[in-house]
C-alpha cells in the first residue's frame, strides 16, 4: 500500500527512462518511510511552530536529526537508513531531481490561444471539464489541493532529514565529502526553501475566512475597482453566501481562480484529444493540482494568490502570509512591499504604509505586479514608471482620505522628473487639493504659485478662491498676497460675482468678497463700485423687505469705502445697464421667462454705457431708500418693497402720511424740497388731535409716530395733542427766520378749517411779516382780527411793543422812515365799511380813529424833518 508520498513520486516519475535513477528514488522513498517512522506528531507539530516563528529550517532539521543519531532506540533504523543511502548510485542527482521536481513551474497558455487551437467539435466535446468547476467539483479540488500541498510539504521534509542525515555521515568515510558538500552548498538550502514555501502554503490555506462585514467588504471592492489595482468583476456576489465554513482555499477556488480553472481544464482536455485514455479523471485531477499549485506559488510574478486575498478583505492572511514568505522568497520583493503597504493602510497603521509603498516605488518598472498596476492607472501623461507608480499611491491615499501622506508622496515622486514637466504639474495640483482638505490654505497658495503649467495655476487658483469663499474664510483670503496674480484673482471674483442668482441666500455672497479684497488692498473705489454694483442688481434683480434691507447695506458700504478717499476722487465709473425691456420687471438676468432662451434673455445686456456716480448720489439713494424702509416698518405695507424707487417727493408724501416728520424734514433739506407738504400734514395731524382727543388715548401704537420725531416724550402730563403742537410750534420757528412762507401755510390750514391760530403762531406771524398776516386774516374773513392785528402794529410804529412786530425803529422824525401796508389797509376799510355787521361797525369807528392818530404822527414827523 502506497503513502501519499509514495504516490506522488510515482506520479512524479512513473515515466521515467532512467531505470537507477528510478531505482534511486524508489530506495530513497523507503528511507523517507523509515525516517518519519520516527518522528512523533508532537516533533511534527513543534517543526511547523518553529516553521511559523521563521526559524532557519536547515537548523531545526540538525536538531531532530542530532537527537535520533544519539538515541539508542533508533539506532538500528538510522544504520539502515544510511547503508540505504550509501547504496544509492548517485545521491546527489536523485536529490536534485527530486527538488526541481517539487519546485518545477508549467506554463499556462491564454485563453484565446487555446480556443484558436480548439475546433468547434473539439469544444463541444468537452462539456465534461465543467465537472470539475462546478461547486461540488470545486470542494473535491479543495482537498485534493490541501492533501497534495501538504504531501509535498512532508515530502520536502523528508529530503531536508535525509540531506542532514546524509551530512552527517559524510565524516565517516571520506569518499562521501564532494557529494556532502554539494548537498550541504546547494541542495539542502533548496530543500530549506522548499520545506518553507509549502508550509506556507499549507499554514495559510487551511485557514478559516475571517468575518468581514458586508460594508467593509463593498467599500473594499469599490476601493480597489475604482484605482484599477485589482480586477474586482466576479467578486461581488462573493459575501452573499455564509464563508464562516470555507478556508482561504475554498474561497481562491470559487472566486478568483474558476475562470482559469476552466480554461485550463479546456486546454487539458484538447492537449489529450487524441489520446483519451491518457485523460482520465484521476490524471486530470493531479494536473489541475498542479496548476492551483502554480497559481498559489510564491514566485508567481502575477502573485495571484496574494492579490486574491487583498480582493476578498482577508488582510489578516495577506499580512502573515507576507511574513512568512519575506526571509527566504526575494522574488516579488517590491510588490511583497506595496501589498504590505496596503496591509498597514487597510488596519490603520499609514505611517507604515507610507514606508511601505515608498520602498516598492523601484519595481515599478521591473516586477510585472507593479507594472500592472500602473498600467491601469488610466493617466494620459507620458509619465515615467516612477511618477505613474507616484500617481497610483497618491489615488489610494487620497480614497482612505490621508491628505498628509499624499502631500509627502507628491513631493517624492517630483525627485524623478523635470521641475517643469507636465507629470510634476500634476503633482503640485495634487498636493494643492490635498492642503485645501487639510485647511492648510497657506501652503495650498505657495502650491499653486510653484505649479508649472499656467491652466492648471489658474484652475488652482480658482478653486483655492471658491472653497475660501464657500468655507467663510474671507479673511484668510484677503491675508494672502497673491504675487503677480492679483488681476486674475479679482477676474475670478468677478466673473463669479456676477453669475451668481441673487435669490439664493448665501451667509457671504462673491460681491461681499470682492468687496473684502480690495479694501484688503486699499482700492477703496473699487471695493465702493462692487457694492455699487450689487445695490442695482438688487433692486433690478429682487423684491421684498429683506432685498431692500440688503440694498441699504450694500450702498452704505459703498458709502463708506468713498468717503475713504480724497474728496477730489470720491466717485466711481458704474457700468450700467440700457435696452432692457422695462416690461420685464424685477426678473434676473440669468432666469428664462415664457420659454424664452437664456441668450435671448441677456440679449440687451450686452449693449453697455458708463456713468460716473458722485458720492452725494449714492448718499442720496441710501438716504431714499431708508426712509422707504422705515416707512414699511411703521405702516407694514408690503407694497412698498416692489416696483421701482420713490421719487424724493413721493418718499417725502409718504413720510408725512406716517407721521416721521423728522425724516421728512431731513429728506427735503437733502433734495432741497420746500417744506410745505411737511407743515401742511403735521398742521392736519394736530387739528384732527384737537378736536379727537381720544384718538391720542386709545392705543398706544398711536404714539409710536411721535418717538420717532425729537419731542420730550417723557413728559406724563401731557397729551398727543399737545406734543403735536409742540412739534409744529418747533418746526415753525426752526424754518422762519425771516421767512413767512411756512407760516403762511400754517395758517392758511388752520383757517381753512375754522381753527383759531395759536397765540405762538400769531406772535411769530406778527413778528416775521405782519402785512401777509393781516392779508390771510382778510383773505379767510376774520376781519376783526385784522384789524386788532393793525391796532396793534400802529401801535408798534407809535413805540409801543414795536419788538413784538419786529420793528426796529419807531415813527420819529430822526429815526429811519417807517411804513404800513396802505393797500392792505385800504382793503380793509373798505371791507370793514360794506360790512353790515354791527360788532364791525363798532371797530370801523375804532379803526378810523387810530389811523387819524397815525396820520397825525406822520404829519408831525414829516414837519420836523422839513424844519430841521
């Protein structure tokens, strides 16, 4: 009964032509037998424990082999064992042999050469290879490939025994010494190799999947799919079954290697069309092992098996499997240090990834791995192996979001092209991208100063400008100087500026930058036209209270950016906007209205003019639009927030009506408006008080108009009404001075409306100008008061309380001449005469009697004058 051992060495060498060499080998199988007759499962298991800790196998082997040479027990066994070998007619060859057998590789043809060398009745004969592809099939490979690695494993074990055991003897007989130092150079060494590679293999195979979370699994998948590193197409169905039950070699089975499977089995089958007994299942199966086996081998330079595992999430066993293959497998070393690398990325550990990808960066153009992986990387650039390799670590940074290390990879790769190149453009906008994440916006500007390539500079620079803006960092933004860039900067701003909608409220808008900026710069009539400019897209653009809000502060800053400059310069070139269609109303420009086109729409706006707006003008508009508000504010009219601006006049009505006398006196001295609607309204407002006084009671929203004018509101004694006549008695008296215009309007309402003049008024009328008083009183037919007014101003001409008129000299023949208004007199004389009032009748008598008494002054005045 054969051993699996024995089993694999016929199937190894069942065809040999060489009858000693086969004899040799048959002989030596029987010593192998006798050998691990010897060794317990507890040496076994303390053999792949030092196996697993890297420990020199050449070294563990002396120490088994030491042991047995010394034990008596075993004495007998050992003797035969070394007769069997003495025996042997050359030792050396049938360990040679034996280890290119177990180390020897096969070549795998593509796909597609053999379907061209498959014809179309070959193929359809071998429907049957799909049985060893299927799920059941794949379970059988499984153990089959288990039990053959492991064999192999026992194998290469046996031979390192042998080999020590042969070197051991070697001394005895000097005969022995070449051969010994041949097994102990080269062969023993191999065997060492041979004895790691598949415990390696046989440690990690049979190991249970560890659990990865379906999350995990998809973002790894889409991770590595979405760099090109690994081909991820057939992996995806992979975590919808339960894995708990596979090993690693169940799962490299089923989905990465079945495609292959299949394509081997296809081309096993045509290779033996025409020997079919040679094909049977049992021989099928040991080639297929074969080829798994191959597929699994450290020195693959495809290292399928490692990639495989990085492409399922097992981590874990890509890490140890590295570990265990590092020390004495020096194939691959630079794609064994970028899968360590993604090991480190994968459990957190990046410094050492970033040291790990940074020692693999030379086999990019000597290990097919890598060069692989750069290939895919789908960059157009003729970039070197290097920087390519530079741009793949920077993708796989950048997708676990390690801004730092990318910046540290850019400026690695930059060591391997031309400073002025377009792959090192590439990585200044790299590294540019990754300070913006990292909020290092000073290091992100000097990137973008150091960038080659003038575009990918200005798409730099715009992007740097937009994510300040959208972030709030305005300050940071005005801080930088921006060394021979400025004019672009501000080109930027603008050009966002202005194709912003407005409608969309933003905490800091591009306008509100802009303006930031160039007062930064002291361009204060820059910064004073950007507000400027925002104020009439407002108004053109928005309706509502809080688009006139935003107006206000939007001239306000200008306001304020103008008055920092000399008086001389203290205005601005305003683009403005003509052939507008009026009809449109407040529509953004940016907005289609009926269907109409976008370039339809902004059609006009292309035809420009320039104006220069002055200072006093922008102060005007905000001093207009002010008031505007403050009017919505007390009466909650809506209305007043679209359509366009009021006209000063229509602004000054409006005050009036809601009872800011204040603003409305203030607004006309601005606009140099006569104040008449302003006297008019108060005088109205306080009549319509004095005869309802309850309406000044009632509520007390009826007071709020009067807070806003300068009046003592303190005064608890006091009513509404009285306060109204206080405030017209105020304004009177402020806006008189030797003008009665007001005074007349005053009094012609309050006569109108059968209202006695207040005696404040009257005084002041009488004082300012007494012949347009005495006319207002004949005029509304109150001629009994005219005529007391001309009892009194004859009087004051006769020096009697002449102040009280405004009188400065006295009818005297030495004083400057003096006058009263005949026409107005003999008007009222002869009012007074026709009149058939018996009260007027009475004082016609009075009034000829006092003007007897002025003539008679006169006469005598007139008199000395002409004697002196």
């Amino acid at each position: 009964t054969f051993s699996p051992v024995d089993y694999q060495l016929h199937q190894l060498f069942d065809t040999s032509d060489d009858d000693n060499l086969l004899s040799d080998i048959l002989q030596l199988g029987g010593c192998a037998r006798q050998l691990r007759s010897l060794i317990s499962d507890d040496v076994r298991a303390m053999i792949d424990q030092d196996l697993y800790h890297l420990e020199p196998p050449v070294g563990v082997a002396e120490q088994i082999v030491a042991g047995l040479v010394e034990s008596r027990a075993h004495s007998d066994v050992i003797g035969r064992v070394r007769d069997v070998v003495r025996t042997l007619h050359d030792p050396v060859e049938v360990f040679r042999t034996l280890l290119v057998s177990l180390d020897r590789k096969s070549d795998m043809p593509s796909f597609q050469e053999i379907i061209e060398q498959c014809s179309v009745s070959q193929l359809n004969s071998l429907l049957v290879a799909q049985d060893h592809t299927s799920d059941l099939g794949l379970d059988v490979l499984s153990r089959a490939v288990a039990g053959f690695v492991q064999t192999r494993k026992n194998i290469c074990l046996d031979l390192l025994l042998l080999q020590t055991l042969f070197i051991s003897g070697a001394s005895v007989e000097d005969k022995d010494g070449s051969q010994a130092d041949e097994i102990q150079t080269n062969l023993i060494h191999q065997a060492a190799r041979l004895l790691q590679l598949y415990f390696t293999l046989d440690y990690i195979l049979t190991q249970p999947c560890h659990p990865v979370s379906h999350e995990t699994f998809e973002s790894n998948l889409n991770r590595l799919s979405s760099l090109e590193i690994v081909n991820v197409s057939n992996m995806r169905s992979m975590w919808r079954q339960d894995v708990s039950r596979w090993t690693v070699l169940d799962m490299f089975l089923r989905y990465y290697s079945k495609l292959r499977l299949h394509q081997y089995v296809i081309f096993h089958y045509m290779k033996q069309m025409t020997t079919p007994a040679v094909g049977s299942g049992g021989n099928l199966l040991f080639i297929i092992e074969v080829f798994v086996c191959e597929l699994l081998w450290p020195f693959n330079p495809s290292m399928t098996f490692a990639e495989c595992l990085m492409s399922v999430c097992q981590y874990l066993h890509l890490e140890n499997y590295l570990r265990l293959v590092a020390k004495w497998c020096k194939v691959n070393s630079y794609s064994a240090s970028f899968l360590q690398g993604m090991c480190h990325l994968h459990s957190g550990e990046v410094e050492k990834a970033f040291v790990r990808f940074s020692e693999s960066r030379p086999g990019a153009e000597i290990e097919p791995f890598l060069m692989k992986l750069i290939d895919g990387s789908g960059s157009d650039l003729d970039a070197p192996p290097e920087i390519s390799y530079c741009l793949k670590v920077i993708d796989l940074f950048e997708s676990h979001r390690l801004h730092h290390l990318v910046v540290r990879s850019a400026h690695l790769g930059m060591m391997f092209d031309d400073p002025d190149s377009c792959n090192v453009a590439v990585l200044w906008s790299k590294i540019f991208k990754n300070f913006i994440e990292l909020e290092q916006y000073e290091d992100a500007y000097h990137a973008v100063l150091s960038n080659p390539d003038p575009s990918r500079q200005k798409d730099c620079l715009r992007q740097l400008i937009v994510v300040l803006h959208d972030r709030g960092k305005v300050r940071t933004l005005c801080t930088l100087p921006f060394t021979g860039l400025t004019e672009e900067v501000i080109d930027i701003i603008e050009t966002r500026a202005r194709s912003i909608d407005l409608t969309v409220g933003t905490k800091c808008n591009f306008y509100d930058l802009l303006y930031a900026f160039h007062m930064s710069k002291c361009n204060f009539r820059r910064a004073s036209s950007v507000m400027y400019e925002l104020a009439m897209r407002l108004a053109r653009e928005m309706s509502g209270s809080s688009a006139l809000q935003r107006q206000g502060k939007c001239l306000l800053a200008a306001i304020t950016a103008l008055r920092l400059v000399d008086v001389k310069y203290a205005w601005i070139v305003q683009p403005g906007v003509s052939g507008v269609d009026a009809s449109r109303g407040a529509v953004s420009p940016k907005r289609p209205v009926d269907d109409d086109d976008v370039s339809e729409t902004t059609k006009n706006l292309t035809k420009m003019r320039i104006r220069v707006v002055e200072l006093v003008e922008i102060e005007n508009q905000h001093r207009l639009l002010a008031a505007r508000l403050k009017i919505m504010q007390y009466t909650g009219d809506q209305s007043l927030s679209t359509g366009a601006g009021l006209s000063p006049e229509a602004t000054v009505a409006l005050l009036v009506q809601t009872g800011l006398y204040d603003d409305a006196v203030s607004l006309c001295e601005r606009f140099k408006l006569k104040l008449h609607s302003v006297f008019e309204g108060l005088t109205s407002r306080c009549v319509r008080l004095t005869r309802y006084p309850a309406e000044s009671m009632s509520s007390t929203d009826r007071w709020g108009w009067m807070t806003e004018n300068n009046v003592d509101t303190t005064t608890t004694d006091m009513t509404l009404s009285a306060l109204s006549w206080d405030l017209l008695k105020k304004y009177a008296t402020t806006h008189t001075k030797n003008d009665s215009r007001y005074l007349r309007v005053i009094s012609a309402k309050l006569l109108s409306q059968d209202v006695p003049l207040p005696h404040w008024l009257t005084a002041l009328y009488k004082q300012t100008n007494t012949p347009e008083y005495m006319q207002l009183l004949i005029n509304y037919d109150f001629l009994d008061g005219a005529i007391a007014v001309f009892h009194d101003y004859i009087n004051a001409l006769l020096g009697a309380n002449k102040e009280s008129f405004g009188l400065r000299n006295m009818l005297s023949a030495t004083a400057p001449s003096v006058w009263i208004p005949y026409t107005i007199v003999d008007q009222l004389r002869l009012l007074v005469r026709k009149s058939d009032s018996v009260n007027l009748t009475e004082l016609h008598g009075e009034f000829e009697a006092r003007l007897d008494v002025y003539m008679r002054h006169v006469d005598s005045a007139s008199q000395a004058i002409s004697a002196s």
